[in-house]
C-alpha cells in the first residue's frame, strides 16, 4: 500500500509527462492545440501508455504516430 506522499509524488510524475508530452506533440507536429479526443487520451493515460507515446513522439508526422490506430 502506498502512503500519501508516495501517491503524490506518481502523480506529480504523471503530471509531468502529460505536460511534456502535449508540449511535445504540439512542437513535434507543429499544431496550436491538440483535437480534444488527443488531449482526453493523454489525461487518462497510464505511465507506461505515457512513456510509449513519449518514444513514438520523436519520430511522429501525425497523431496516429503517437497513439496508433
């Protein structure tokens, strides 16, 4: 079981790469604002969905790069 500061501190994690990742996909794919179903999926990722999509990033030309099909 976790603590409370244990739980805080994953989700300032999440955070964190949420933010990183939207920051990330609206430079990679030069856009001014992710599609509403685009900024859904991020908020509800896991970490691990996170980490992947941070991979794909790099190598993106369109949003189904990063989230696949």
């Amino acid at each position: 079981m976790k603590t409370a500061g244990e739980l805080l501190v994953e989700q300032g994690r999440l955070e964190a790469q949420r933010k990183t990742l939207h920051r990330l996909l609206l430079k990679r794919l030069e856009l001014t604002a992710l599609p509403a179903e685009a900024e859904t999926r991020v908020q509800a990722a896991s970490e691990e969905q996170l980490e992947a999509w941070l991979d794909r990033v790099l190598d993106a030309t369109t949003l189904e790069d990063v989230f696949g099909n």
